[in-house]
C-alpha cells in the first residue's frame, strides 16, 4: 500500500466534546399554599494536568503547563524552555513513558487530553563522541600549521615545534574552515622559512601536502600552495625544486614534478574550484623504484587523479639550503611571486603517503557546518549555499515571499531568492536535537521559527500549491500558495561537476561526499529484506554500503531538472535506475511504514514495509 509522503500530509482531527449538565429546578406544594424553595447547582467538570519530568536530568528545569484541560481539550507540547542538561546526553524530545517505549512528542506536536493525568518524560541520547578537528599529528607528521595565531604579525606555528613559518606582508586573520585561517593577497602576503636535511630527504622521497583553502572571489593568477626549491633556481637549475603544489588559473588543483634536463611534469585536477569556498586539499608522491613516481590529487576526500610513471630526478639533491614557501614561489628568502590570493587553513606536510582512507579521514575532521560571515550572513559549508542569518518572522503569501526575496539588498548582494526544496530541506539534513529550529540556533542561526517556511518549488500535480518545510519537525508540506508562511532568502549555487566517477562502479556526491553506486540493482526487495542484505553486501571494495536515509535520497536530485530524476541522472553518469519506488531507511510514523520516493517524479511516498521496491545503496 502506497501512501503520499513528499510532503507528508498531516492533519489533527480535533474532536470538542461539550458537555451539558441540566438540573431541574423542583417545588413541593403544599397545604395552606406553602411552596418550597427552589435551588439551582451548577457541577464543576473534571479537569486533568499535564507535568513535565527531567528524567533524570542533572541541570535546567522543566517547562511548566498550568492549564486545567477537560477532556478532549487540545494540548500542545511544550519545548524544552528551561534548558535540561544531563551529563553525557542530548534532549531529544518527551515521551509518555519514562523508558521511551510511549508516545512520543515534540516541541509544537499536539493531543487530545484523556481522562487521566499526563506525564511526559524527558527523552535523552547519549551525546555522540567529539573528534578532535583537523589533521592529526602523528609519528608520520612533518609539519602541522593550524593558522590559529591571534595576530596578524604573529609567524605560523609547527605544532611539531620543528618549522614555525615566518608571515611576510602580516596576512590577515579570517574565519577558517577550523579555526582561523591566514588571508594571502595574491602580492605581498605570504609564509617562508629556510630548509634542513631532513626537509630535502623528506622531499626527495614520499611525502604527502594537506590543507585547507578557500580561493578569494578576486582570484585571477595562478598561486602556490607548497614550493620547496633551492637558492639557485633558473632555468638551468630547475632540478633544485623538489616539491610544488598549486592553483592554477581555471582554479584547477596542479602539481610540477622536475626533471634534471630542466622540464617538468604538469597534471591539474579535474575538479575546478569555487572561489568563497573552502575545500581540503590533498596531493601525494610515491616511489615506484628508481627515477619513477606516482602522484595522487584529493579534493574533498575523493581521489580526483592519479598519475603513475612521473619521470623524476635519477639523482639525490642535497635539500638543506632549500627554502620552503606556502602560498608562493620563493625567489628568494623575503622575496616571492605567484603568491596565492586565498586564504590558507590547517595544513599538514607528511613523510609518508597517505592513505585515500586517511586522506578521506582527514577531510571528514573538517569543523564547523556553518561559517558565520559577520554581515548578517551564514555559509553552508556543505553546499556554499548563504543564508540570513536571522530570517524576519512576518508571514507572506507565496507569491509575497518570491517578490521580497528577490527585492531584498542584504550584506551588498541584490541576487537573494526563495530556496528551492531540495535547498531547504537540505539546510536541515544534520539536524539532531528536539526540533530543527533549536538544532539551527545550536548552529549560530538566530530567529528561526518552529513553523512553516515557503521554497519556490510548486507542486507538481497541484499548481495552487507550493511545497513548504516545517522548521518544528522537519517535515515538508504543500501549502496554499495564498496562505500565509514565513520565508528564509538564499543565494549562490555551485560551480564544477556535482559527481565524480571514481572509476569502480561508484560515484561520489560531491555536495554530500556520499559515495553512491553508479548502476543500482534492477531487483525489488521487501524494506526488511533490503535491510538485512546491506549486512553482507560489497561492492567496489566496501562492506559498508546502506539503505540511504529519506533526507540523503531527497538530497540526491536537489538540482535535477528536465522530464524526470530518471533522466537527470543519466546525465550525470548513473544508469539503471528505474522509474519506480526506492526505499529508504527512513521509517514512518506508523511503524509498519517506510518512506520512498519515485524516480519518475522525485516525491516521497510512505510504502508498507513488505511491499517490493528497488534500493540504491550508499556509503559515506
């Protein structure tokens, strides 16, 4: 059985019950013409409490809800307003029963008062474990340079002690994808340091370049990230650099690879990079016997090339009167050209060849979801998407919400607009906590409502209709295109591919970093028999593939356009995919259920659990 779910169509049904008491007023006659007295007595109706418990909480308090409800009266649900704190655990909502196996509810959620007292338990999960962000330092770490110093003519520390970077120019100190980061200026802003021994042995042999970047929208030259050359490079001693890394012009990630006849190698990423965005970088050199080598380009986790039989030097240079530079070509100690205009982020120079794995570790490490701009506006920085930072709370009709969005002039851009659905719904997919309004104020959002909020998307079968997402539960609805709902503005997009084919039957989502198979299986599968398959299911070298969530399905065709997702994703290299239901791990409000969505139109449908779908498994 196949229920409607893309826009998850929920409607309370309040029954009132109004009850009428009547007493008849009664008289006795009697002799003589005597008459009783005639008494009136009105009954008072039953009235029953909702109380709120912590649950074990160790801090805040509970909310309070003072109202006396008759039965069959509307109750709504309190959120958590006293701030509950228990130590190690997340507040995830209330539930009827202390050890969860009730009713549960959240903040704005609603029910009908019985005829008894209501408890209603603080749900509590255990908090997940911190990583420490950023590249770790380990025995294999040259040199690890956060760029978190509190001055701008503060030099660069080695967290290994061994090769602090002296700033030349004073680089500026931005917000960084993990902490702060140093703003080079494509001139006269950069880092040098003078070489060693161990730097040239590290640099003749393997050795792996890490770091975050985010190339400045006035981006124009090209710039370099890593350079370790010798004092006396020219044309005719080329075979003094031993390591360069760099952005070229098209923003395309390089490496040079020197050779003792004074050429060189040159091969460039295929991922062009977005300028205002940050992207972890990862380039490798491995030794194949002598005079050979391969070379290994990263963005984002993802082996974006590989290179192998790159002719090297046949011979050993003494590196110990080297200079080495991040963000420039050194000419000099003090002097430099092609310097990089971007900033610079958590870099880390290894001796050996990192592994995909710990390359792809490295990038998940990767901070904050959200950069607070500090002019009204906030990054996503899993989509380079910017929103408002505190959204107005004035309800507009659809048609209001488009023409103000793009009306709108904010932080000096005139280009705002309402999100599409895929957009909206994706501003939430991390969401954990009692609601996604409290999970986006955790996020540095302020003013966002436990309500309804417009995207441009219209309804596919109900042109009256738009789709809207309800920031209290997550859930998209249809609304009324003449109601009246709150809009959040957006703007930018993305630049280069949305996939990259990783040339094993896999595709990474270079908006998610999911990694999905090219061609899913043409075979329907019961939601539980789906399930339990995953366990013993690999493919391309994994054993972890999965049902995808709804949120990470959904997410899949945000930017599809044409006839249909089917077709959309041929374009972007997947095949076989049908034009049919696809399960997800997502299970419904009734547990019976789990939700899908259609291929052929990109909604979401609740499906009975042992009905027959397809699956598209994923990996992260």
């Amino acid at each position: 059985m196949i229920t409607l779910h893309h826009v998850h169509f929920r409607f309370n049904v309040i029954t009132s019950f109004v009850l009428f008491i009547s007493f008849f007023l009664a008289s006795c006659g009697g002799g003589g013409g005597d008459s009783a007295a005639t008494t009136t007595t009105a009954a008072t109706a039953t009235t029953y409490t909702v109380t709120y418990d912590g649950n074990g909480s160790t801090g805040g308090s509970v909310p309070t809800d003072a109202t006396a409800y008759e039965a069959g009266t509307t109750v709504t649900i309190l959120g958590d307003t006293g701030s509950l704190v228990k130590a190690g655990y997340s507040f995830t909502g209330w539930n009827t029963l202390s050890n969860g196996t009730g009713t549960t509810y959240v903040q704005s959620q609603t029910f009908l008062m019985g005829s008894a007292n209501v408890t209603l338990y603080a749900q509590w999960a255990a908090a997940p474990t911190m990583i420490s962000l950023g590249h770790k330092l380990d025995a294999n770490t040259v040199a690890l340079w956060r760029f978190d110093e509190s001055a701008v003519y503060a030099n660069a520390v080695d967290e290994t002690g061994n090769y602090p970077l002296t700033q030349f120019g004073r680089p500026e100190i931005y917000t960084g994808r993990i902490g702060t980061s140093r703003l080079l200026n494509g001139s006269s802003r950069y880092f040098q340091r003078v070489g060693d021994a161990i730097l040239g042995d590290i640099f003749n042999n393997d050795w792996t370049y890490e770091a975050w970047i985010n190339l400045d929208p006035a981006f124009s030259a090209q710039g370099e990230l890593l350079i370790y050359n010798g004092p006396n490079f020219s044309a005719i001693n080329a075979d003094t650099i031993l390591a360069e890394v760099g952005v070229l012009v098209n923003k395309k990630i390089y490496w040079h690879q020197w050779q003792n006849t004074g050429g060189y190698t040159e091969i460039a990423s295929s991922t062009v990079l977005q300028t205002g965005r940050f992207y972890h970088i990862a380039v490798s050199r491995t030794g194949q016997g002598i005079n050979l080598f391969t070379y290994r380009i990263y963005i984002n986790g993802v082996l974006d090339t590989v290179t192998t039989d790159v002719a090297g030097l046949d011979y050993i240079v003494d590196g110990d009167t080297h200079t080495l530079g991040l963000g420039c070509v050194i000419s000099g100690l003090g002097s430099a050209g092609n310097v990089l205009k971007g900033r610079v982020d958590d870099t880390r120079i290894s001796k050996i060849t990192r592994s995909a794995a710990e390359v792809l570790e490295s990038y998940q490490q990767r901070g904050p979801l959200f950069t607070n701009n500090s002019d009204g506006t906030t990054i996503d920085n899993r989509t380079g998407l910017v929103w408002i930072t505190s959204p107005d709370s004035a309800t507009r009709t659809w048609s209001m919400s488009d023409y103000d969005s793009k009306a709108l002039d904010f932080a000096g851009n005139a280009d705002w607009r309402l999100p599409d659905i895929n957009e909206l719904q994706g501003v939430i997919k991390d969401w954990t906590g009692a609601s996604p309004y409290a999970w986006l104020a955790s996020q540095g959002f302020n003013n966002v409502q436990g309500n309804f909020y417009w995207s441009i998307t219209t309804n596919a079968t109900f042109s009256n209709n738009a789709e809207t997402v309800h920031m209290g539960d997550g859930a998209g609805y249809l609304g009324l295109k003449s109601a009246s709902y709150l809009m959040w503005p957006v703007r930018s997009g993305r630049q280069g591919p949305l996939f990259i084919d990783n040339g094993n039957g896999t595709q990474i989502d270079t908006r998610s970093g999911l990694m999905w198979i090219k061609a899913p299986s043409g075979t329907t599968k019961t939601w539980q028999t789906a399930m339990d398959d995953c366990a013993t299911f690999t493919f391309a070298g994994h054993a972890d593939w999965r049902l995808p969530t709804i949120t990470e399905l959904s997410a899949i065709l945000q930017d599809w356009t044409g006839a249909s997702p089917v077709a959309w994703l041929a374009t972007q290299g997947f095949s076989n995919v049908q034009t049919s239901f696809y399960w997800t791990s997502t299970v419904s409000l009734t547990p019976t259920r789990a939700d899908t969505m259609h291929m052929g139109d990109g909604w979401g449908y609740e499906n009975t659990k042992t009905d027959s779908c397809y699956v598209w498994l994923v990996r992260q």
